[in-house]
C-alpha cells in the first residue's frame, strides 16, 4: 500500500486511533480505549490450566499479560488465539452449551485512555441498524452482549421489552439488538469518540506536516517531515459525513460535508454486509432482481406480490435465503429455492444448529430434503441459474450440465453472501489477504494478521478485527479489541521513554 499524497493538510483532526466501522466489534474496541481494563475475578474456571495461569497474574489487567501464553492450547469456534481467550473468560465453555458467569471485573482507569475517533455510516451499531428488527438473532441472546451489560439484564429493564409480552426465548431481536449497541454506546459515555452517518472514502500512508519559513519571502509554509513512529508514518482517513436532521435520513434530504483525520493507527471493523456478491449471469440487474433481504423484505410490505403471482425464484443454501423463503411463504407466496449443494451436505448450516434453539430454519432444511411439502415451495438441490430474462423467466441448469429447466418468476432473490466496501483502501485492500492479489472475503480470504495484536502483516499500523479476520459471532469479535489494546499498550509505554 503505497501513499499517494507526500503530506496531509492543516485543519484535520488529529489523534492516536481512527477505527472504520462502528458494529460490536469497533464500540468493544472503543470500551476498552476509554479506560475500562478487564481483571480476573478469582472465579474457578473450568478449564484448570487457564485458572492457574490466571491466578498467576491476578492483579494485572488482562490487557497488561502475555495473551499468547494465556490463549495457549484453547480451541474453539475461532481461528484466532485471542478471540478464543476473550471468550473463554467472558462465556466459559458457551459452545459446550453451558451458560457460566464471566470470570472478568472490569475496572474504569483514566491513566490508560487512548485518544481515538470511531467512524461510521449509520448509528451505533454498524450493519445491525440495517437489520430487520422483527428477525430473531442466529446466537444466544447473551452472545449478543458487550463488556459489563448482560443482554439479558438489559432485556428485562426494558419497559416494552419483548420479555413483557410473553417471548422468552434464547435469542433476541434484531430490534432489540441494534437498541442494546446505540444505547450501551451513550450509558458508557462513548459519543464522544463516535461520529454517526460518516463514510470513509480514502486510507492512505502520510507524513506529517510542521510550519517552515520560506528563505526569501519569510511567509510561513506547511512542509513535509517524516514521523519517527513505530512504522514512520501517519495514516490519513478521509471522507464524508451526511448532515440532516434524524427524520430526513430516510428519505435521502442530507448535506456532504467532508472530513480528513490523521492517526498512528488506523483499525478495520467494516464488517462484512456492504456488497452483496454476484452469480455473475446474464440479467442480474434487471429490476425484478434483489441481492438483499431488506430489499425483499421492503418489496414484500409493500403489497406488490400477492398469492396469486408466479413463485419467487430463491438462490442460495444460507440463512439470508432461508430468511427469504421464510417472508415469502409467510405471505403465502410460492417459492422456487434453487441451490448448488445437496440437501444433506453437512456443510449446509442448518445441521449445525440445534433443532430446539432454531425451529424455523430447521424447518426450511425439513423442505429443501423432501421431508416437508407444501404448494408454497419447491427445492433444486444441485443446481445453478444460468440466465435471468427480461421477462422473469429464469433458466436453471444441474451442476453436473445434464439438464436445463425454465421458470416464470414475479422476482429472483439472489441470496449469497456478502463482502465488506474496502474501495477506500488502494488496491482495494487486495494485497493485505491470506491469499495476495484477491478480494478480501471473511470465510475464503481473511486479512492477514498476527494472531496476537491483529496487525496487519504487511501494513504496519493498520489492524483489522471482527468478520474482516473470520469472527463473524460478537462474542469473538471482541477479542480482537483486547488483542489491539494490548498491543497499543505496549506501544504508549514505549512512546513514554
């Protein structure tokens, strides 16, 4: 990533840390700068090593120790070492299905706030604010919370809480959620750090600039010095905010207004939700396509499909497609489901989660095997679409080429997956995968980082954490921030020699 300006202008806003993106992950990361620093409670933890070790180091903050020796020989639902520590003290043995209390005290210490400015597009909260508010959550409700609310307790205080009206189940809302994160943001007096509706244009390498006196004018003139840094740089962010009043967001009534921050360190929570991917066939612009479930969900309320139209053409063998099948036959809408793997792949998602926990999505996989029929729905297992018409009739094919089927459709639903917008970065971030030289993708092409401070391997400075690095549950993502607090730590006691 090389920098394409030698020097960055006066009147940006300096500090030691910007983070781009403000979900879960970047409001843990922001907790954490602000002072609040975990300690071992001196609870016994099932895993007897990690209690030894903890005991050890009992008046240190986690922050302070060795987490590579701490995370040493935990597995868990996550590549990443720290990720499996962090949830390890906060949810002890949760993928065991056992619900323990943390074994962390948190403590709020002034000396070890870390100037920082986290950037967003929306609301606290990140991708969650673009949610459907009425879907229930994946994980556990408590797998949702962030460092010293526990959801549950939050839940419960709500006074129109869905807890009052008879839902007791394991998982929250959408709704719920995205409340949880914009007001966990203002209870832990962190809008300060947070500027809402701003969206990043540019990342790139910079110099700092100080006042030098023309030799023959004597006028003061901004010139270019380099920064005797950790990585002899500075990182410019650049972008826009939207200003409007809260109620004109929605109709599209904002104001530009651009912004330039200048910061040691620049840290990646992006997410992973802004680009939906592509099939890559003919006619999958057309207006009667959609690549999101908000989009299907906006054209379902609106009263433009009814029962009586053709099915929905439905792609993709995930929970988004399974969302989509679950809308549509709800509004008693038929549906095609097309999909390229077979119905008893133990890959597909469906078999990972317990039948109890999610009723629904299992459900959809009872219909995709043949063991449920309705009129409403209609399964292609190991097929692929192959065109999409101007006239909404869809040609779908088998994987193996052996045979080519046609359908009239109302609309197609084209539901698989999605990426993070790394278009502000050069190259658009392509050189910082596992895999160089291909787009940055949180289940085939992570970025690369150290598993330790989740720095970036080839661009020192520049950090990354939540699905960018394969933790796409809350609970892991923010392990990333203690990693990247622990790593700062390190670098403010050096800066203080």
């Amino acid at each position: 990533m090389t920098s394409t300006s030698p020097c960055y202008v006066s009147g940006s806003v300096h500090t030691d840390v910007v983070i781009v993106g403000n979900g879960p992950s970047a409001i843990s990361l922001s907790f954490m700068l602000s002072g609040n620093r975990p300690y071992f409670n001196g609870a016994i933890h099932p895993n007897d090593i990690l209690t030894k070790k903890l005991q050890k180091s009992k008046d240190i903050s986690i922050v302070d120790q060795d987490l590579e020796f701490l995370s040493e020989g935990l597995e868990g639902r996550s590549p990443n070492p720290v990720a499996l520590l962090f949830d390890a003290l906060s949810h002890p043995e949760a993928d065991l299905g056992a619900d323990n209390s943390t074994v962390l005290d948190w403590k709020h210490e002034e000396q070890y706030e870390v100037p920082h400015a986290v950037l967003g597009k929306t609301r606290p909260g990140g991708s969650w604010q673009r949610m459907d508010g009425s879907m229930q959550t994946v994980s556990q409700n408590n797998w949702m919370e962030l460092p010293t609310v526990p959801f549950r307790e939050w839940l419960a205080n709500r006074k129109s809480s869905s807890v009052h009206m008879g839902n007791h189940s394991r998982r929250a809302t959408v709704g719920d959620v995205k409340d949880y994160y914009a007001e966990f943001v203002k209870e832990k007096n962190l809008q300060r750090h947070f500027y809402d509706y701003h969206t990043v244009t540019s990342v790139q390498k910079v110099f700092q600039v100080r006042a030098c006196a023309d030799s023959e004018s004597g006028e003061i003139e901004p010139c270019c010095k380099n920064v005797k840094k950790n990585h002899g740089y500075l990182w410019e962010v650049r972008g826009y905010r939207l200003i409007a009043e809260d109620s004109d967001f929605e109709n599209g009534n904002t104001i530009r207004e651009e912004f330039c921050f200048v910061s040691h360190y620049v840290i990646l929570a992006t997410g992973t939700y802004d680009i939906p991917n592509r099939l890559g066939i003919t006619g999958e612009t057309l207006p009667h396509v959609v690549h999101s479930l908000p989009d299907f969900e906006k054209i379902m309320k609106s009263g433009e499909l009814t029962g009586s139209c053709d099915p929905v053409l439905v792609i993709g063998a995930g929970l988004s497609a399974a969302d989509t099948i679950l809308m549509a036959t709800e509004y008693n809408i038929p549906v095609i489901h097309v999909f390229r793997r077979g119905s008893n792949d133990p890959s597909l998602i469906f078999r990972k989660l317990p039948a109890s926990m999610y009723p629904e999505y299992h459900r959809v996989h009872s219909m995709m095997r043949g063991k449920t029929q309705t009129e409403l729905y209609k399964p292609y297992s190991k097929h692929k679409v192959v065109e999409i018409k101007y006239d909404k009739r869809v040609l779908i094919q088998s994987v193996q080429g052996d045979t080519i089927s046609s359908f009239d459709t109302s609309m197609v639903a084209v539901m698989i997956g999605s990426r993070s917008d790394l278009s502000f970065l050069p190259n658009g971030g392509r050189n910082l995968g596992v895999v160089q030289n291909w787009q940055i993708d949180s289940k085939h092409n992570p970025f690369q980082i150290n598993p330790f401070t989740y720095e970036s391997v080839y661009e020192p400075g520049l950090f990354a954490l939540g699905p960018l690095v394969s933790d796409n549950f809350v609970r892991f993502g923010i392990g990333g921030a203690l990693g990247i607090v622990n790593y700062l730590r390190k670098w403010r006691k050096t800066e203080s020699v």
